[in-house]
C-alpha cells in the first residue's frame, strides 16, 4: 500500500505518554471490530470480556456523553511512521466520507482518533488495548493501541498494511451509522428483542460497517492518487477473514454456535467487504433490509 505524499488528518490524538487514569462508570456503547476478537480470542489471552466492559449486548440505553478527565494529549511526533500512516488513511477517510455526504445533500463531521497504550478513559468506559481498536459513539472518537497491529499479525494471521487500513476504515464505518442515526435505531431495536435477535442486528451491523470500509477503499484509490499494491486487497480480506466470528469460535472453543455470531463469519464479512470495494456505492451496504448476509 503506497501513501506517499499523501496529506495526514488533524484529528489525531496522541495520548500514549499518558497513564490514562483510573477506572469509572459505563456511559456509552463503543462498536469495535477488536470487541469479537476479545470475545472469542483474547478471552483466552487477556481474560477480557468485551460483552462485560462494553455492554455491546445489555440492551442498556443510547449511548450518553460522559465528563471524562481525559490525560492530555498531542500531535503523535513526526518521526513516528506507523502513526503517520494511521493518519494518512484517517485523513483518506475524512476526504471520502466528506464526499459522499456532500453528493447527499449532508454535511459529514470529522471523528477523532486517540492513539493510547495499555488503557485510557473514553466516553464509553475505559479502553483497554485487550478490546482492540474500537469506536465509541458518545464521545464520537476512534480508540487504537497500535499493538493490536501485532496481534493481528502475530497472532490472527492478519499481517499487512492494508489490513491496517482496513480496521480504521471499519472504525470509520462505525462513526458514519452514527453519523446517520444507525446506531441509536440498532439498539433500540436490540432492547426489545431477545439475545439472539439483539446478536443478528449486532452482526447487520458490523457487516455493514465492513461493507463501508471498502467504499472507503475504492473511492479512495480514485480521487486521491494512492495505489494499492498487488497483494494488498488479499491481505484486507485475509484481515476480514481472520476476525470472522466463526473463525474465531472455531480457534478458541474448537466449535461453532452461529446464534451467538456479533460481527458475522468470515464469508459474511468478506462478501460485505468486497460489495463495497467493488461498487464504491454506499447504496449497497443495506445490510438490514438484505435478505442473505
């Protein structure tokens, strides 16, 4: 994946020299594509359960702002090329999504992106790098340890920079359905429902925010000049594939319970993903009106 040259975001935060501070109280619902890897995977290696610290599925209310003391934070320091290229592809994002607001007659606005280490007080809770990158719809930032970037090489079998790119594009995706009043119709809908009912639009979802990622993916590629690399698609779908939650049920329990499915199977989330890269066309990431996922 090659971003020479390209322009980086402003709406990067820095805040990994600082400890984060201590723990509080749950007061909003974070969407990460990390939250099944927590689940099903790094249950085993962290002992972290997402379902407890996010309430993904407590059919608690829409998420509410929190006054959070949050460390200060700064523009990550010039030298450092892995947070220079979170925020090249931030910044792509910001550029599309902009875009298509736009042609829709809307006004789309930035979210923030907060590079922490080890744990850090969010607006839904306090992060911890065990969840993963995850996007918190109360406070409208996007959370990332970068040491989820080895764990998705090392341990998932999901190496690459595209990848990378992949799981901010998926963030992204997540603050786009907030942006359109997604999120707040889901969990409605999720409160009234039973567990398997709240799982099946937690995986409608997370689908479409895979499905976003690649409309990212295409129409960057476009208007902004960046090219991908031969390869770099396989490693996205790779990435797409890894995470699924069959696939991760599959490593950490050794069997398969698909009524307990949050993100969807690694099929689901490939075929998401390439319908966005392949059309560029938001129209078709309807994942709730879909007959077949």
């Amino acid at each position: 994946m090659r971003m020479d040259g390209q322009d980086e975001s402003s709406n990067v935060e820095d805040a990994r020299g600082s400890s984060g501070g201590g723990g509080f109280g749950f007061g909003g619902r974070s969407i990460g594509i990390g939250t099944v890897v927590i689940a099903l995977v790094g249950g085993m290696i962290f002992g972290v359960n997402p379902l407890t610290i996010l309430g993904l599925l407590s059919g608690g209310g829409s998420p509410q702002v929190q006054v959070v003391p949050h460390a200060p934070a700064s523009k990550p320091p010039g030298a450092d090329s892995q947070a220079k290229f979170v925020s090249q592809v931030l910044r792509s994002t910001e550029v599309v999504w902009a875009d298509i607001f736009q042609q829709a007659g809307k006004t789309y606005s930035d979210p923030k992106l907060t590079l922490f280490r080890g744990s850090y007080p969010t607006g839904c809770g306090q992060g911890e790098a065990a969840m993963g990158p995850f996007y918190c719809p109360a406070d409208r930032h996007v959370y990332l340890d970068m040491s989820f970037f080895d764990t998705m090489r090392s341990q998932l079998g999901a190496p690459g920079q595209f990848a990378q790119a992949y799981v901010i594009g998926h963030e992204v995706g997540h603050h786009v359905q907030n942006l359109l009043g997604l999120t707040d119709k889901v969990d409605s809908m999720r409160k009234r429902g039973t567990e398997a009912q709240a799982n099946a639009m937690s995986v409608r979802l997370e689908l479409q925010a895979d499905c976003f990622a690649g409309v990212w993916a295409n129409r960057a590629q476009q208007e902004q000049g960046w090219r991908l690399e031969p390869g770099d698609i396989e490693t996205a779908l790779n990435a797409a594939s890894q995470i699924g939650d069959d696939t991760l049920q599959r490593k950490s329990r050794g069997q398969v319970v698909p009524e307990s499915f949050t993100h969807g199977s690694s099929a689901q989330r490939v075929a998401w993903f390439k319908r966005g890269f392949e059309g560029g066309d938001v129209n078709q990431c309807n994942t709730f009106e879909a007959r077949n996922l």
